[in-house]
C-alpha cells in the first residue's frame, strides 16, 4: 500500500514585524536584510499563543481539507524545535486542542527538516498499515528563542504552523519516496545551549545570552545548497525521475540565496519553486506545510504534479521527499 497527502492547512499568527521593525531599534537596514536573505517580514506569535495553539489551527484546517474528521485521526506528530514546554509534547497538547482523546501523539525533534521527517514517519506507518490517517503537524515559535539583540539571526525566524494528513493512496496521488540524512558533528554550527540538560540557567547563563539560538550562517549556506542539491538528486536517481520532469520544488525558506542557488544546481527555473520567504521568514519545521499549503491555495500545485519538498536544518538535519500529487 502507497501513502498519500490527503490534506494541508496552514495558520500564521496576525502580527507582522516588517524589517523596518528592525531597524528601529538594531544596526541593519531594510537593504541588508532583502538582499542578503530575501525576507521583508515575518509572523509573531501573540504572548498569550503557544507553539500548540498555532498547530492545533493549522491541525483544524488540514482535517477539514482531507475531509476525514476528527475521529479519523489516528496518530499525531509534530515536528518542532519550539514546543511549549519540555513536557507533555506539543502532540499531546494539540491532541487535547482537538479534543483527540486517547490518540497516540508524540513530539520528533529534526530541526527545520522535522516536516520532511514527520511525513516519512507518516506515510511509514501508512504503508505498513499500522495506522490509517497520521496528522503531521510543523509549528513553531522561534521568535522566543532568537536573541533580539542579535542581528545576524533574529531578523531571519518567524512564527507559523502547518500541517497534513496523511493517508493510503487512492491511486492517483502517492508519496514516491524519501531520503533523510543527519550528521550530529555539526551540531554547533546552529544551536540553543541553555534550555535542556546541558546548562542550568545561571545569572551567567543569562547574561552571557546561552538561553538563545546561536548560529553560524555563513558555514551552514554551504551546508544546505550542498546537501539539499545533492539529497534532491539521490532521491530522484533512486526513483528514476529526471530533474526536468519535477513540476514544483517546495524548499525550506531560509533564505532566497540558498533557493535560487538550490533551483540552479537542480536546473529548475524559479517559476517552478514556491517561495514565499518574504512574508514570513523561516519558520523552520512550519516552513515547507506553509508554503505547500499556500501553493495549493492559489492553485498553482495541480493534482497529477510532482512536487520535490527539501530541506536542511539544525542537527544538521536534511531530507527530500518525492510526492505525486
Ligand atoms: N544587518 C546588517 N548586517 C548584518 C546583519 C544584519 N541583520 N547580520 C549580519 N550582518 C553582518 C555581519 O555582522 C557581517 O559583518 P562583518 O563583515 O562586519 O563581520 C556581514 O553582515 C556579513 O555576514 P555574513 O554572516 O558573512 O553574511 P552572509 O551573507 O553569510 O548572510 C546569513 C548571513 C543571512 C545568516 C546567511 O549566512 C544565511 O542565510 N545562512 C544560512 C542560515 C540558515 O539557513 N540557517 C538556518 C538553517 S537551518 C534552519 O533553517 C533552522
């Protein structure tokens, strides 16, 4: 048995900090950030909103789009590097949002390349016929964990959710195939040091602002045109799909450089990637069920498309994934 995209929904929170926001009050400029990384603005979420209520909407809506009803629901997983808290998971409070009682639900930690991972675990326990319809869920709220004071990444995050079910094909749409990788040795290129086990929050913890996301850019660009290129090209290899027959690529946004130089190497005209880095920055494991979601929205992703999802993340984490749609 193939699995399928049965339906996706997306939610962002209303406030807008546009670049200007920026520099009101740090040493960047509106030029700098859209030349460098292609971002005009991105989504905060309100204080009283959490990293579950941002996917429980975005929950809602996939539901709705598949058509298969709450009750369907038979496993939840949410792919996030910003849960609520430690414990209980974002899963397990998404599946009280939803009123899922008694549904397995379970938190995967794979950085900005969690959606790709959170629908290879999907449709793996589709296939085996395990479980019938897998909710995945990508949300995040990273603007609690970048430094505002830190230009080189607060002005990159934003936050957002999005979300799919995943169920058995029909035989017209189906999930090909997938390749995930991961290398732990570099894990310090983009890091949070003070929120688990590693650092106590010390006064000198806090001062010395471990308690937020560090991260050294320049390094993982490199990383990520590299390995999202030669992921993209391992996969459609194995499935013996040329490049030129990829009717959509829908990358992780993070920045529009590493998009176009991505596109390049893949030899896909821009006209076939779905970008939308510009409204909402990186909203690392929400980025690709964003952007999916909004493609579908405008009816640019059409059923019978091949449609490539890539992406690379904190871990380092990458990963594609091959969908008839
Ligand atoms: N405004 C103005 N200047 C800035 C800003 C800013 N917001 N941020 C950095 N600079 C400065 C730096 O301080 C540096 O100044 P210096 O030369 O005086 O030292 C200069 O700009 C160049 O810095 P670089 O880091 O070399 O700039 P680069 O062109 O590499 O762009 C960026 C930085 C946008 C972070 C880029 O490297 C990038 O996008 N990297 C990938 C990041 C990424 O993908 N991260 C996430 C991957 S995983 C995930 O999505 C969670």
């Amino acid at each position: 048995m193939k699995a399928c995209i049965r339906g996706v929904g997306y939610y962002v929170p209303e406030e807008v900090l546009t670049n200007q926001y920026f520099e009101s009050y740090l040493d960047t400029s509106d030029e700098w950030i859209t030349q460098r990384t292609g971002i005009k603005e991105r989504r905060r979420a309100s204080s009283w909103e959490n990293t579950s209520d941002l996917g429980a909407k975005a929950a809602e809506r996939a539901i709705k789009a598949a058509g298969v009803g709450r009750d369907g629901i038979d496993l939840i997983v949410c792919a996030t590097a910003t849960p609520d808290m430690p414990f209980p998971s974002a899963a397990c409070l998404i599946g009280a949002k939803l009123g899922l009682k008694g549904v397995p639900a379970f938190d995967l930690a794979a950085g900005c390349t969690g959606f790709v991972y959170g629908l290879a675990v999907a449709s793996s326990f589709v296939e085996s016929g395990r479980f019938r319809n897998v909710l995945v869920v990508g949300s995040e709220i990273l603007t609690r964990i970048v430094d505002p004071m830190d230009r080189s990444t607060c002005v990159l995050f934003g936050d957002g959710a999005g979300a799919a079910v995943v169920s058995p094909s029909n035989g017209a749409s189906e999930i090909l195939g997938f390749k995930l990788h991961a290398d732990g040795g570099y894990g310090e290129l983009l890091y949070l040091p003070a929120r688990g086990t590693a650092l106590e929050l010390t006064e000198e913890v806090l001062e010395k602002r471990l308690h937020y996301a560090k991260m050294r850019g320049n390094e993982l660009f490199k990383i990520a045109v590299r390995e999202m290129a030669n992921v993209s090209i391992e996969l459609l290899d194995e499935l013996g799909v040329g490049k030129e027959e990829v009717d959509w690529l829908v990358p992780h946004q993070a920045n529009i450089r590493i998009i176009s130089t991505l596109a390049k190497r893949l030899g896909l005209p821009m006209a076939k990637v779905v970008v939308n880095i510009q409204k909402y920055g990186n909203t690392s494991a929400a980025s690709i069920p964003i952007a999916l979601g909004e493609a579908l929205e405008q009816g640019r992703i059409k059923s019978g498309d091949l449609v490539l999802l890539v992406a690379f993340g904190a871990g380092l984490t990458w990963g594609a994934m091959l969908i008839r749609w």
